[in-house]
C-alpha cells in the first residue's frame, strides 16, 4: 500500500471529483460514512459526543459526522471554532443541514463535557503550528479527560515532516481517509495518533497506481502475492542451504534462536558454525541442524563460506578481537549478499572500514541504537532519522530493516517498507535473533533479498502477533514466536 504526501492525496481527492465523477459534498458525505461506521463498531450509544470542527473540509466532514452519529440516537454536541462564514462552501452545506446543538468555541470557557470527543479541526490540511485561541482548544481537548478519535489526523499534527510546538491533539484513535499518512510510522508521532486505522472511501485507484512515491505500508496480500509455491517433487536440496554464523561462550543461546527460527521458516538444509562450546547445545536445542566448530572453544575465530545459498552472521557472536579479524577476513573475499545483525554490526561500527567491504544487496537489521552506531552520528527527530536510514542504505548498496514497531525497510532505490505486524512483546532479548534466522532461511530458498527482507519482517511480526494472542505480551518471551511460525505462514498461504 501506497503513502502518498498531502499534496498528492490532495490531488487525489481532485482527481476523483473529476473523474469519477462525484461532487465534492458527496465525496465528504462518503467519507464521513466510512468514518461513522468505524465509530459505531467501537462506541456504544450510550456514550456522549462532543465533535470539535474547524470551518475546513476537516470540520464539514465533522459537522456531517455529528448529523449521522445524531440520526443514529448517539447524544451529540458541536463546538465550532473559526469563522463560519468564512468557512469552505461544504462546511457551509453540512452546518445548514446541522440539527443538533452547536456552540461557538470561546476561549473563556471550559468544553462541554463529553465522554468521546471527535476531533475534526485542521486534519491533514495544517501547514503551520497552531496558535493563538486553536492552541487553547487542542490544550482543553487534551486535558478533557476524554477519549478522543481524531478524523484522518490528529489536529496540530504535520503528515510528512516533524511538528514544531506541542499544541497537538492527542488522538487515542485516528481513522485515515483510504490511505496511511507517513507520520504513522514515526514513533514520535504516536502520543498523538494512537491507534490508527484506515477506511475505504472511494478514492480513485488508478490515480493511486499512476503516484511515484518511496515510502509503502506492507499488507498480507502484498506479502501473500511474493510467496514461493513449493512442489510435489521438490527435494531438501531446492529449498536452500544457509550457514549461520554466531555464538560465544555465555551466548549460544542466540545461536540457538536462530536456527530454529531458520529451520521453521522453510530453508532445506541449515548449519550453524560455532565455537566448540556450542555444539552440544546445538545439537540437543536444533537437532535438524547441522554444526561446524570453529577450531576456539569459546569464541568465533574464522568463517566458512562453501556451498551456501546464504549467510547469517552476528547472533550471539561477540566482539573478542580474534573474531574482528575473522570477519574482516571473510568480507574480503565474500561477495553474496549477507544477513548482518548484533555483534556483526558492533564490529563494523568499531571498524568502520570494513563497512566498504559489505557485499551489495546484504541485509543489515540494527535496533535503533545499532543503528546510531552504525551512522556513526544522531538526529533530531524521526523524520530526519529516517532519511538517514535511506542515505546509508544508498550508500552501502544494501537493504537496512530499524527494527522497532512499524519496522522500516529501507533499499538502496529508496523506497523505504513499514511493516504492519508485531507488538509490543516481542520487545524483548532474542527477538533479533529469530529475526536473523527466518531472514537467512527465506534468503536461502531462493528470494530477493528485498522479497526476503519484506517477508522476513512480517512474518516475524505475524508470528508475534499470534504468540500476544495466546499467551499476552507479558509472558511472551524471543522463543515463543518461533511456535507462532507456521500459523503466520499459514495466514498468508
């Protein structure tokens, strides 16, 4: 799925006016439907309504939210702030055919008291910071108490660039007009949008098919459409064969978690190279494993590369100078693309020559403290983060997934995949590490390495997903989301 800019989602919205053809009032009228919709799935009519609408197109789908949700016995309340004569000649329409009570916003004065507040004051269509008595509005808003769901963007809240000032509302839901905005995927953002969700309103696809954009939401059809059929006479030896390379005395765990989460996710053949004193626990922990020891008892003191479709490196791999030595040593002579998490990246952070020698179309998976390392330098805000995951990808040539909720995937064309899987309990140690391995697994049967990096991540999260819906995310724990493997596989296939 597409994320478009406001401009082109402006444009958007004015070529389906034309084209479909349909007039700007009942494009609102429609768009406001899909959003009561939404409401009444979630709030019963019980609960009292207090809708907040500028005079924009953002406040006339608001004033025709408050008609609908009025039609259908919810206790509704307006409060309008700006000047309505001034208003857009829909927000004019909408207040005409109003029959529920409104009020005047005056700064002076408290809101009226509500259980839900809708808020429909600016949207998508803010430029600037809000100031003045719209900055007082948004701070009672925030300080009501209330719950509040924002209509396609939380009011003070910029689409595509960082916000200057605070004055933002703080949605506990926002419901999107047929696409995600790019400050969904932010994690700054989220004290102001919540949990945000999308509604179908008609816009036209062929607009939206024709929009150059780098920035994509990953679906399950998307992710369905890179699946790889498997055969009746398919053999282990079509399936792949990859080598994870990691492990360390105190750290074979990782190692372990790993393989595994390789071996559940479809690789024919898998290996783990590790120091003498993992090949026990290899052995009993992955016994569908097979096992090369490095010639240390402890520690990873060269790497093999013959004969494998593809190669992970870094889970529980430590940073003992021997071990820097053996990766640079492999990187100068290995020329596929790679799987590099943990302590493979903390190397080449410390010894950032070897970065040059990352062969193209690897990929690189840092948490957002790996990845600072990695730059070698901060940022202000997410925004700015994210174009400098975009630049360094560009210039190792290589995929980068920052790993965090909505995890991106960036390539080096720039296009940059958010994933819409995972929870917040797979925030815990080893959830890499299964990462790595299902990575190295999908990229050893055969993918892309951007279909692998794509796949990877969201059947990893998908896999979270059914672990939180078992056991809660409190008790989950890394190993848990290589059970919910299959069901995540099955999900799509």
């Amino acid at each position: 799925m597409k994320i478009l800019s406001v401009e082109n989602i402006r444009d958007l919205d004015a070529y389906t006016i034309e084209h479909e053809p349909i007039s700007s009032f009942d494009l609102m009228e429609r768009a406001s439907k899909a959003f009561v919709q939404w409401f009444v799935s979630k709030v019963t009519s019980d609960k009292s309504i207090l809708v907040v609408a500028g005079t924009g197109n953002n406040g006339g789908d608001g004033l025709a939210v408050a008609r609908m949700l009025h039609d259908k016995k919810y206790q509704v309340k307006v409060v309008i702030i700006g000047n309505k004569d001034s208003g857009s000649d829909d927000f004019k329409t909408n207040l005409k055919r109003l029959s529920t009570q409104v009020f005047e916003f005056d700064s002076e004065a408290k809101l009226p008291k509500a259980d839900i507040i809708i808020d429909a004051i600016f949207g998508s269509g803010l430029s600037r910071p809000a100031e003045g008595k719209y900055a007082i509005l948004i701070e009672q808003i925030n300080e009501s108490g209330a719950e509040v769901a924002s209509i396609d963007m939380p009011s003070g809240l910029f689409a595509d660039r960082t916000t200057e000032g605070k004055s933002i509302v703080r949605a506990n839901a926002t419901v999107s007009f047929q696409l995600p905005k790019l400050a969904f995927m932010l994690p700054e953002t989220y004290e102001y949008v919540g949990n945000w969700h999308t509604v179908d309103i008609g816009l036209s696809q062929k607009f939206i098919s024709e929009q150059e954009t780098s920035n994509y939401y990953i679906t399950a059809s998307f992710v369905k459409s890179l699946i790889k059929q498997t055969g009746k006479f398919d053999h282990k030896g079509m399936n792949g064969n990859a080598l994870i390379v990691g492990g360390s005395l105190g750290k074979i765990g990782a190692a372990v978690l790993a393989a595994k989460a390789a071996l559940r996710s479809g690789v024919g053949l898998l290996t783990v190279q590790v120091p003498r004193v993992g090949n026990s626990i290899l052995q009993v922990a992955a016994p569908e494993a097979m096992t090369i020891l490095d010639d240390q008892e402890n520690l990873i003191s060269s790497i093999t590369s013959d004969g494998y479709n593809a190669i992970a490196i870094g889970p529980g791999l430590g940073t003992d100078s021997t071990t820097v030595k053996a990766l640079g040593n492999f990187l100068t002579d290995y020329q596929k693309p790679l799987v590099l998490d943990a302590d493979a990246l903390n190397i080449l952070s410390d010894n950032r020559v070897l970065m040059e020698l990352i062969p193209e179309n690897s990929i690189l998976t840092p948490h957002p403290k790996e990845f600072k390392r990695l730059l070698g330098e901060s940022w202000q805000n997410d925004f700015e983060r994210l174009d400098k995951q975009k630049e360094l990808s560009k210039k190792l040539k290589s995929i980068i997934i920052l790993k965090g909720a909505h995890s991106s995937i960036s390539l080096p064309n720039g296009e940059v995949y958010f994933n819409s899987t995972g929870n917040e309990g797979m925030a815990k140690g080893g959830s890499g590490d299964v990462l790595t391995g299902m990575l190295v697994s999908i990229l050893g049967q055969g993918y892309s390495s951007r279909d692998a990096a794509i796949l990877g991540v969201f059947l990893h999260g998908s896999a979270g997903d059914f672990a939180k819906n078992q056991l809660g995310s409190i008790a989950m724990k890394s190993g848990d989301l290589i059970n919910f493997i299959p069901e995540a596989y099955a999900h799509i296939c």
